[in-house]
C-alpha cells in the first residue's frame, strides 16, 4: 500500500495532522511491510517530512488549512 493510500484512509478518518498522526502513518507503513529504520533520528526526521506532506493533503483535499 502506498503513502497516498494511507493518507487517504487517516483523511476520510478525520484524522488531524498532529506527531501522532505522523507515527501512524508510519506504523501503517510498517504493517505494510515498508522498510522505516529503526534510528531514533532517521524515525523523528522520517515524522517530520511524513507531517509536513500529511498538512499538504489535507490542504489539497479540504481548500484550508487545518
């Protein structure tokens, strides 16, 4: 399953972009069988950037921001 996927579910789930969005997103991305290295600092960069492009989706998707 991709990102594009993921995001969509955590939107239709009404799912805000917070940092525990961030972590689901990549807790769904290892139940997926999605290589995320197990570095504490690659994680919380890897977070970072996956927030960052979550806040894009919901922007694209609802014309505001959330």
């Amino acid at each position: 399953m991709c990102l594009d996927e993921i995001m969509a579910e955590l939107y239709t789930e009404g799912k805000k972009a917070t940092d525990d969005t961030a972590e689901e997103i990549i807790d769904r991305l290892e139940d997926r069988k999605n290589y995320i290295p197990s570095s504490d600092w690659v994680r919380k960069e890897y977070a970072y950037v996956l927030l960052k492009e979550y806040r894009m989706y919901i922007k694209d998707r609802s014309g505001s921001d959330r």
